[in-house]
C-alpha cells in the first residue's frame, strides 16, 4: 500500500498536462505469493507503455497544478495495467468497484512512461556545471514504483529502469558516488521496486542492476487472514523475505498493513523477526476503499496504531524491548527500562511515516481533519504529548514534557 491522499491536495488551476483516465494498479505485493503460487506471466507487452503518478508527485514534477500542504519527498509511481489479482483491500483488484485512478486515498493519474521519465530525470538532474555532490537537493530523493503483476510486468519494470539512468558516465564525478555497477550508468535517484518478485534470483536481478532497495509486500499479519484475503500461504513470502534479507543485507523492504483481523502481539512479533534480519517496514493502517471487498471494516483504532508504530519505531532503532501482553494480544507495557524508551521516544520520530529513506507517503492513509496514523513530517512537541498518549502505555502518557 501507499501514498499521498488527494485530500491533502487542492486543484488550483487547469492541469498542466493531458493523463489519461489513470490506470489500474494494486500496490506491492497484491499478487499471489512468489513461490508456489504459479507464473505470473510475460504477457505481450504494451504498445504506449503509460506510468501511473501519484497526484503529489505530479505537483511535484510540474505535471500537476495543484496545492500540497506537505509534498512528497519520494517520487510515487506505477506500471500500468489491471491487477490479475484480487486483494479485498486494494481499490484496483480484479473485482474492486472503485473509481478508476484511486488507490487508497490518493489519485493516480497516468501518462506516457516516457513523458514521466523525462520529468524525473529534469528533476534529479544536479544544476548544470555542478557534480552530484554538493548540488542543492531536488525536492523529492528517491524514485518508488509500485509494480502492478499484470501481462508484461517484467518488461515495463526493465524499460522504466532503464529510462531511469542519467546521461552522464559513470567513470564522471559523481557518477560513481552513486553505487552504479560496473558499465552501468547510474540512476537519477535511489529506486526502490515494490514487486512481488518470481524467486530470488530475480531480486538479485534487479539489485545488481542498481536498484537500491526491493520491497515485497506481506501486508497482512496473521497468516490465517493472509490466505483468506490475498491467497497462497505467507510463509512461502516470508520465506523468499528473509531469504532475500540475507543473500542481500540493508537491501530489501516490506509492507505491513495494522487492522487486517491481527492482534498487536501477532504484528510485533512479526516486526521483530523482520528487523531482526534488517528488513525495511513500511507500516500502514488498513484504509477502507468505497467500492473494495473490505470498504466495510473500520481502519484500527488509533491507540492500536500507535503502540504498534512504538514497537515498530524501537526495533527498528536496534532495541529489543522486553514487551508485555494481555491475554487478547494487547501490548501493556515495553518493559523496563521505561526511562530508555521515553527517551527514544521523545522526538515523535516514531508517528512519521516509516519505510526506506525519505519515503514520507503523505496522507495516504489520513482523512482530513483527523489525526493522521502516520505523520508525514516532524511533529510539533503538542502532537508527540498526543500520540504518546494516544499509546495508553506505561511510563509515555504525560510526554509533553519530555
Ligand atoms: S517504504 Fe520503500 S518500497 Fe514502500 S512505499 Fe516507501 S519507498 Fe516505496
């Protein structure tokens, strides 16, 4: 799942380019499990090969004339093509009736891939006569495509990253600083591929071609709840998970969606096995989609949310907390020391959005005028005392004046 909500973007003008109807797309991992589930086919490739643009990134790129209170600091995009899967939550599956062009909360126009691929490569291009190094950051520092398992994945996913290299040499000042392999032009920007790769060594496949990271997508926590709503058995995906974890160390990512039928305890659990092997988490709240199988469930109730974003937060950062359960699976408490973690947690970075760096997602899962389930900038020291608070753990309520 991902990123920006169109509720936190206002059109303000005419927009700037013509997308088409946007295109269907499922997020990471809305296919079948990698192994055991069947191929997932090379289908004939698409004549006009079009990408999907999240609405914020379009603004971002120009493509878009529209307002955003926090922008994205990652470029959001898609392949194009309907999903051959189903999963009940996702706005585009097979048999999702939700408006085209909406993912989650956000709008996805479309246009041709290489409209988009000129756009990105103006916006990473340092300024001219100046090097990578020291050029003034562009506004977003990463390039994420979600890649939707439709006929002619594979292909689209090659011609988007090939398109995705810089002019310059390698061998060119700041070319190499950019970890591009040997004979390869690097890329503008660190890629991340959110996929649901056929084996390993596909993934291997497409580091070695320089992407920076590979995400595969478990999204839902409870292997139960996993079979019945994405079919085929999570451990065949968290088998391939790990075992990508550590053929390649620091380079793979995952989704995990909180409120899909888990108890905190099943979620933490599996959090801790997934940092334990260096695997990026990009925690969601499941979000309700008009017209999706799932669009009657509530989204979690925000107190679970965040003592699963402090977990989250705290593993991530190397530690290990002692965590205590109720019977029904809540956490009660992070265990002693509680003075270490008020002091982990004192600057709220636990509520921003998580996943690979500079991911920030904007709005993807908020709805206006609520408190948001991840924040997709710093907080104000008022909204850290909130979302402590909001955890009802021992020893963070009052952290106002922490
Ligand atoms: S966490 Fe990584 S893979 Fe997931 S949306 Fe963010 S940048 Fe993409």
């Amino acid at each position: 799942m991902s990123f920006e909500a169109c509720a936190s973007l206002s059109p303000v003008k005419r927009d700037l380019g013509q997308p088409a109807a946007p295109g269907g797309r499922s997020v990471s991992g809305d296919g079948r499990d990698a192994a055991g589930s069947g191929s997932l086919g090379s289908g004939p490739v698409q004549e006009a090969a079009r990408l999907g643009v999240s609405l914020g990134t379009a603004a971002v790129l120009g493509m878009r004339a529209v307002r955003s209170d926090v922008p994205p600091s990652t470029a959001y995009l898609m392949t194009e093509g309907r999903c051959i899967y189903n999963c009940p939550f996702c706005a585009q599956a097979r048999e999702s009736r939700a408006p085209a062009g909406l993912l989650s909360r956000v709008t996805w126009p479309s246009w041709p891939a290489e409209t988009v691929l000129q756009r990105l490569r103006r916006h990473f291009r340092p300024p001219a006569g100046r090097a990578s190094a020291g050029a003034k950051s562009p506004a977003m520092r990463r390039i994420c495509l979600q890649v939707v398992h439709s006929p002619g994945w594979e292909e689209e996913v090659d011609r988007f990253l090939e398109g995705l290299r810089a002019e310059e040499d390698p061998a060119a000042p700041g070319g190499a600083g950019r970890c591009a392999p040997a004979g390869l032009r690097p890329f503008v920007a660190p890629v991340c591929l959110s996929l649901r790769p056929r084996n390993l060594e596909q993934v291997g496949q497409y580091l070695a071609q320089g992407v920076d990271k590979v995400s595969i997508a478990i999204d839902v926590v409870n292997p139960a709840q996993y079979a019945r709503l994405k079919g085929g058995a999570q451990q065949a995906v968290l088998d391939l998970l790990l075992a990508a974890s550590r053929a390649y160390p620091g380079r793979m990512a995952t989704h995990v969606i909180v409120g899909l039928g888990e108890t905190e305890e099943e979620a933490i659990r599996l959090l801790e096995q997934l940092h334990a092997h260096g695997i990026t988490v990009g925690l969601f709240a499941f979000t309700p989609v008009r017209g999706t199988r799932l669009s009657h469930l509530p989204p979690p109730p925000l107190g679970q949310y965040r003592r699963v974003q402090v977990a989250n937060f705290l593993l991530a950062q190397g530690q290990r907390p002692a965590f205590q359960f109720s019977p029904a699976g809540r956490l009660q408490s992070l265990g002693e020391p509680q003075e270490r973690w008020r002091r982990l947690l004192a600057d709220g970075r636990a509520f921003q959005t998580s996943g690979c760096p500079d991911c920030n997602r904007p709005y993807y899962n908020e709805h206006p005028g609520r408190r948001p389930f991840n924040y997709p900038r710093p907080l104000s020291s008022q909204e850290i005392a909130r979302a402590l608070a909001d955890t009802e753990l021992p020893g963070l309520c009052g952290g106002g004046d922490l």
